[in-house]
C-alpha cells in the first residue's frame, strides 16, 4: 500500500518544515549529548584511571560475569515459569466455565495490579513463616517475576485469542470438536504467533526488571554496579558499561524474537489448508449423477 493513500503526500513547503523539524530536534540532542559530556568531564568520569578496571580481567571473572550469570539466571528461569503462568491462566480465563474463569480473572487482575518490587518483598519475608530456612533471594526474585510478568502475558494471550474470528471456534465446534481441543488445536496456536512480538516485548521487560532484585541483594548485573564503585570509585563508568551490556542482551532477545517469528510464519504459509486432500480426483470428481459439465 502506497504511503499516498495512508496519508495526504507533503507538499514543498511542509517537506521544508519537516527537513527544519528534524534539523533542530538533532541540534538539541546534540546539545544534550554535549552538556551531559561537559559535565562529566568536569568531575573526572573520562579520566583513564576510572575506566581501567575494565581492562582487567580479575574485575570481569570476580564482578561482572557473575552479575551477568546472575541476571541470566533469573531471566531463563523467571521466563519458563511466567510462561507457564500465562499459558494456564490464559487458558483459565477463556474456559467457559464460571467455576474456572472467574478465579483465574481474580488471580491475573490480582498479581497484575501489585507492583513487582513489593511482590519480591512479600515473597522474601514470607519464607521464614513458612518455615523456609535459609531465605532464598533468588526465588524471592524469580517468583516475583514470574507473578507480575505470567499475568500480564496471559492477559496478552487471551487478547490474541479475541482478536480471532469467531468463525475458528464455530468451525471448530461444527467438525466435533470439543472446547478444550478448538483452543488446544486452533485458538492458541494462532494467537500465540500473532501476539509473538508482544509476548518478547514482555520478556525484554522481565530481563530489565531482573535489577530489582538489587534491592533484596540479588548478585546481578545492577549490584555489581555498587560493589564496582566500592572498589574503584566509578559510579559512572560501571553503570555506563553495565547499561550497554543490558543494550547487547537486549538485542541479541530482539534478533532471536525476530527469527522465532519469521520462522513460524514460514511455518504457517507452507502448511497447506485445513483439511486439503492429497488426491486431486477427490476434489475434481462430479457428484454423482450429476454431468461433469456442471461440477
């Protein structure tokens, strides 16, 4: 579709505004860019002796890799368990039982609506009165992530499922089969491929809000930024090399999630049609008593 018929094209004098808009929205940037340069400079944060540390490989084997382990472990493990959550309590939401439906409503509305923060922190302190001895950070950490983020990717599926025709469960229905195998079979797959960007849209969040696990004491990413500038007193420098190792894992999920989604919709439009016949006499054959000429 042309961009003509999305929107009127602009004509001399608004291509003369546009080129003016954007010239001075770079210039502020740059002045922007050029500020926060001067200012640090001003308090040594370019100065050699502040970024040093990470040339050396005793701070990367003793401090940031571990971090870095740290916030992979809990995003792998936080994203199986919140995917599970969002797949069950999805699939809760949409059962046409009340008995089913309703409780999985109250339970995704619930966690949804708690921020994830205090979750960690319910779920810390709440060990030691279940007996649960030493307190684990870690599953303080991972649980929260799986209850904030599970809700909101369940609400996601059950919005691809809505967004469906209703002609995929009608003729589901209509071919014998029951409500659990139309959203087995036919509702879920389509809507999980159709929701894909945002349902990796949320596990970048969920690998962002790892860091707050540095609340707790949770060794990732962000609290090898304090013990950083403990040692070398470079506040600064560590959390800029932190947050560009954030951009590096965030990308490579990005490409990942891309390539996941080209494939399944290569998958989806090499698959021949539902219930297509692979003998083409089948499909040719007149019915009977009826003249060839008419079929």
């Amino acid at each position: 579709m042309s961009a003509s018929v999305l929107y009127d094209a602009p004509g001399p004098r608004a291509k003369k505004l546009n080129w003016l808009y954007s010239g001075l929205v770079l210039v502020a940037l740059l002045f922007v860019a050029w500020l926060v340069f001067s200012k640090f400079k001003e308090t040594g944060q370019w100065e050699g002796e502040k970024w040093t540390p990470f040339i050396d490989a005793d701070v990367w084997n003793n401090l940031l890799i571990p971090g870095l382990l740290g916030t992979l472990r809990a995003f792998a493990v936080g994203s199986l368990l919140a995917l599970a959550f969002g797949f069950v309590f999805a699939v809760g939401r949409l059962s046409p039982l009340k008995i089913v439906s309703i409780p999985s409503a109250v339970v995704v509305e619930f966690f949804r609506s708690i921020p994830m923060l205090l979750l960690m922190f319910f779920i810390y302190f709440l060990q030691p009165s279940l007996g649960i001895q030493p307190t684990s950070i870690f599953w303080a950490v991972v649980l929260g992530l799986m209850l904030y983020n599970g809700s909101v990717i369940a609400e996601i599926i059950r919005a691809g499922v809505h967004a469906l025709p209703k002609g995929q469960s009608e003729a589901g229905s209509a071919i014998g089969l029951t409500s659990g195998q139309v959203m087995r079979t036919i509702l879920l797959p389509q809507a999980v491929r159709s929701m894909l960007p945002a349902i990796i849209a949320q596990l970048v969040v969920l690998l962002k809000d790892t860091a707050l696990g540095y609340v707790l004491g949770y060794s990732e990413l962000l609290n090898q930024v304090k013990q950083l500038d403990i040692n070398f007193h470079n506040l600064i420098p560590a959390a800029i090399v932190v947050a560009l190792i954030y951009i590096v894992l965030n990308t490579i999920l990005g490409l990942v999630a891309n390539w996941i989604e080209a494939r399944t919709r290569r998958v989806a439009h090499t698959a021949g049609p539902v219930g297509a016949t692979d003998t083409p006499e089948l499909q040719t054959a007149p019915a009977a008593g009826m003249p060839s000429g008419i079929v």
